[in-house]
C-alpha cells in the first residue's frame, strides 16, 4: 500500500562534528551496520517499491554506499539541481525495488526536502523516514501501514516536558484507541508552556499526497526553516492526522549518545 518511501538525508549532522565532516551521519555504524540500512530495511519490510533519496551533493558517499554504478552518480552530479538519476543498483535494496536520488542543494529545511520528492513518488500515500532516527524492535513502518486507513499518520512517543521543544508535538483530540490517537493539529519545536501535549512526533510518516500541494504554499517556520510539520498541521483539519504509538524503541542517533544506546543494543539483539 506504501509504494513509496522518501529518506530526506541532505543534513549537515552538525551534532556529530567532527565525524560528520566527511562521514555523512546516516552512514554511521549502529554497532555493524550503517544507519540508513534500518530505515532501508524498514521501508522493504512495508512493501515499499521505490525509495527516493534526497540528498546534498556534498553527501558523496551516500550515493556511493547506495550505488554500485558510479557513472549513474556522475550523471546526477552533471544533471545538477534536483535531478532523479536512473534507477541505479543498491546496496542493500532487493532486486525489483527502485532507488532514485533526488539532490537538495540547499538546506532549507525538511518541508522543503519532501517537496522535492513530489514529482518522484508513485500513486498513493507517501512513506517518509528520517533514518537518524533508528527504531530497533517491531518494525515501525510496518505497524503503521497496517493500521493506516487514510490521512496522515506519524509515529509518536510521550517525552519529558523539558524535551518537547525537540520535536513536533501532537495536539490529541478524544480518546485514544489502541495504538492510535487522533490529532487535531502538530506543533513544530513548542516551548514547553505552549506545548498542547507531551506527545512527540517521531522520524516515521504515512502522508496523505495532498501534502505536496499544502508544502509549496507554506511559509518559512520554526528555525527560519520550511517545516514538515506546518504543512501537516495546515491540512490536518482536511485529511485527517493520527498519532500512532509505536511498539518498538526509538534511538537519536543524530547525537553521541543515541549512537551509542543505539549500537548498544543492536549488539544485544544480535546476541539474543
Ligand atoms: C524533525 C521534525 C520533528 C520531529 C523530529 C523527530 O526534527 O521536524 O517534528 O519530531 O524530526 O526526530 P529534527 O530532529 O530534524 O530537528
């Protein structure tokens, strides 16, 4: 049902300097095996047929771990501005699914990012994964393509009051039912005191297409940035928003000590 899914990867990991000077942070190993491979391996998990990378031109290496052929990149890189290369071999994508690079030459933001995809996605609703946040256990992705059944759906997590202004944050609306919870609206990095709830989005969407029409109208957000949360907030009234409370454990690795809970367990897991 997800037949696409977007990896917006064009970040600095400013974080994670010095490494990520030339080490992109999606290419970081969790223990024995990089990053961006969990979002891969989530995305194959939820049928997804085409993966739609949108990087940096800088991020060299990502095209390198995602191609094997490396005069499709030079053809990307000859392309220039937001160019999609042929579908290219990859590392770590089963045969039959596409791989397809969309380049972000400038840093404007994640609304910005999944814009760029638009043109890129197949039929349907339209996966995204933020691949520094690794989920280890259940299958994100998954669990949420199963109890999808329209508008925008995005993973979701109870944080500590003074963590809130680190994430999207949920308005919930009415009771919730199982997993999932019913939103009126989303909040992009609220202080604590304007914070509707402790309810945090997590790097995992299922967006209705009709995002992409709402993402070219909205203006600059929070960090003077295009926000993907604004652009679901504007039509969540419209479509519908839902928050799912996800099984698995969600790790940050966009930081050290995410990184290190991450591999930390990763290690247990394989132990097990
Ligand atoms: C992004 C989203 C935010 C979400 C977070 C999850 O923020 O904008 O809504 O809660 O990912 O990791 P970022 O961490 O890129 O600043």
């Amino acid at each position: 049902m997800i037949k696409t899914v977007l990896f917006p990867v064009a970040g600095q990991g400013t974080r994670l300097l010095p490494a990520t000077k030339s080490i992109p942070k999606e290419l970081l190993p969790i223990y024995d095996t990089p990053a961006i491979q969990f979002g891969i391996n989530e995305a194959i998990e939820a049928g997804a047929e085409r993966l739609v990378f949108i990087t940096h031109p800088e991020k060299d290496s990502i095209l390198k771990y995602l191609a094997h052929d490396i005069d499709a990149i030079e053809t990307l890189r000859r392309k220039g501005k937001t160019a999609l290369a042929d579908t290219l071999d990859a590392t770590g994508v089963p045969a039959g699914v596409e791989v397809a690079l969309v380049l972000q030459t400038e840093r404007l933001g994640l609304g910005h990012a999944i814009m760029l995809g638009a043109n890129h996605v197949l039929d349907g609703p339209v996966g995204v994964i933020l691949p520094d946040d690794v989920i280890l256990g259940a299958s994100c992705l998954s669990e949420m393509a199963q109890g999808y059944s329209g508008g925008h759906m995005i993973a979701a997590m109870e944080v500590p009051e003074d963590e809130v202004s680190k994430y999207g944050v949920f308005d919930p609306m009415g009771e919730r039912m199982g997993r999932m919870q019913r939103s009126s609206g989303i909040v992009e990095k609220p202080s604590p005191e304007e914070a509707p709830s402790r309810l945090a989005a997590v790097g995992r969407y299922i967006l209705d297409p009709s995002i992409f029409r709402v993402l070219k109208k909205i203006p600059k957000g929070a960090g003077g940035e295009y926000q993907l949360t604004d652009a679901i907030a504007q039509s969540a009234e419209v479509v519908g928003l839902t928050a799912y409370h996800f099984t698995g454990t969600r790790y940050d690795t966009g930081n050290h000590e995410g990184l290190l809970q991450a591999a930390q367990e990763r290690r247990r897991l394989l132990q097990d």
